[in-house]
C-alpha cells in the first residue's frame, strides 16, 4: 500500500496557466485554468499594473508533486506576481524509493509587455530535495524581472543546510534566440558551503534579474551605484554584487544570515529597477 501510494504522488501534477491583455492602457486577467492545489487567489489594480496573488492550497510541495505554471502578457500589459506564502519543500527521502518535487514557469512576454515577478522565498524542510526550472520568451520592449530567496531549512529546528538536493535552473529568450542561461546544484552532504570563498557564515542566498532590450548600459551602470546605496540590516550582513550579462540583462546575487534581510533587499533593488529602468513609482509590497 504504501509503495502505491508513493507511486501515484510521483506522477500528480497541478497546472495554472493565465494570460494577460492591454486594453485602452488598463491590463485585465483575461484568461486563467487551475488545478489543485495552486491557484490564483486574487487579482486587483495596483497603480497602473494588475496584480496576481498565487496560492497554494496544500501544506506545500510534497514527494513528487509537480507544479507548471504559464504565465502569457500580451502586448503592452503590465502584470505583478506574488505569492500567498514560502513555498514549503516537504521531505523527500531516497531511502523511500520517492522523487523529488519539481516546479516549472514558463513566463512570455509580448511587445513591452512587463512582469514583475516577486515570490516568497523557498523553505527548503529536512531532505526536500527540489527541481527548479524557469523559462522567459521576450519579444521586443519587452521587460521581466524576478527575485528568489532560498532557505537553508527551519532553522529554529536546527535544520540547516539538512535538505537533500536543490536544483535550479533559468533560461531567458529574446526573440527565440536562447540570451542567458544558468544552472545551480547544490547538495548540502556533499558540498563544502561553509569553505572559504564559498558561502562562508552566510546561510541565505537571493538572486534578483532583468532582462529587457530597453535596458542600457547607462541603467546597469545606474543599478551598480544603486546597489551601493543599500541599507544595513541590523546584526545581519547582507553581501550582494550586481553585474550586466552578455545581453540585455543584469543579474545581482545576495547572501545573508536571514530571510528578511534579504526580502528587503530584493525590495530595495526591484523598486530601484521600477525606478531608472520602467521610469515608474516604487510600490508598496502586497506582503511583508
């Protein structure tokens, strides 16, 4: 029985997909398709953006669930996206014969269509072992920009760096022509994290992109000085570098000894980007 039921988790999957139009400047949700447990749990105007809240109604992933989401903006619209909550990366122990769990989001973009996409970090639990991938498909003007925060595990329960495997990937695409691409593995049991020039005391990574063929190198340079203006956090440090990629992007990556610290960061950065990038008002976070 229990090798069953192990057997049918490894093949559930739970879909959204949403899409997105412009019209007379206001952007609508004009499509949308769910399955359990992942919906979107509500939409609202948010100065000239629409926002999307995404909710996860389970206790989080769990051995060998699959989640895929699609996320369309057509021409010119204009969408923000978050989360209800962390995800949750529940346990997924070799010894039990499960896989892993596993989320996709494929994200395009239209001509000068713009996504915000802004989750809540990942917890990654006791031997979660958790499968990333993201692809992003740009037309022209088009402009996407996401943040990640990774957790070592619960630690108040001394879980630390006790998760299985995280795997992460992103591809970005501009007019079909593959513009960036990165890879991550990281296994705590085998990799010295703590090692010199690797991460050291800090135990929380971010990683915060850009990609449009509107930016320029006046703006990355502009994001570098940016970067330099971030405030301290109290007893924690937050280390973080911003760079330009080959093409049309910038990518920064931060590390810190806590979640929040770095939630404001990514903050700190995504309202400079509205700012010398999209030339728009910061926003209040829908969450904090």
């Amino acid at each position: 029985m229990a090798a069953d039921l192990r057997k049918e988790r490894a093949v559930r999957s739970s879909v959204l997909r949403a899409s997105f139009h412009c019209t007379e400047g206001v952007t609508r949700l004009t499509d949308k398709y769910h399955t359990s447990p992942i919906k979107i749990a509500k939409s609202f105007p948010l100065q000239e953006q629409l926002a999307v809240i995404i909710m996860d109604a389970s206790p989080g992933l769990l051995a060998g669930d699959r989640y895929e989401m699609e996320w369309q903006a057509h021409g010119f619209s204009h969408a923000y996206i978050t989360t209800q909550s962390y995800m949750k990366v529940h346990p997924s122990p070799l010894d039990g014969g499960a896989v892993g769990s596993s989320i996709c989001q494929t994200f395009r973009l239209g001509s000068h269509a713009v996504i915000e996409h802004m989750p809540e970090p990942i917890m990654l639990y006791k031997d979660a072992r958790l499968r990333s991938e993201t692809n992003v498909y740009l037309e022209s003007g088009a402009v996407w920009m996401q943040a990640d925060i990774l957790c070592p595990g619960r630690t108040l329960r001394q879980e630390k760096f006790q998760y299985g495997e995280f795997r992460n990937s992103l591809s970005v695409y501009y007019e079909d022509e593959l513009i960036f691409a990165q890879r991550q593995r990281i296994v705590p049991s085998e990799h010295k994290l703590a090692a010199p020039g690797c991460w050291e005391e800090m135990t929380h990574m971010a990683t915060f992109c850009l990609f449009s063929d509107q930016l320029t190198a006046s703006m990355t340079e502009s994001m570098k000085q940016f970067v330099q203006q971030l405030p301290e956090y109290g007893s924690h440090p937050v280390l973080i570098g911003l760079s330009g990629t080959q093409r049309h992007g910038l990518v920064a990556v931060a590390a810190s000894t806590a979640a929040w610290p770095l939630q404001e960061a990514m903050r700190f950065l995504w309202q400079g980007a509205r700012r010398i990038v999209l030339g728009k008002e910061p926003v209040e976070l829908l969450y904090s």
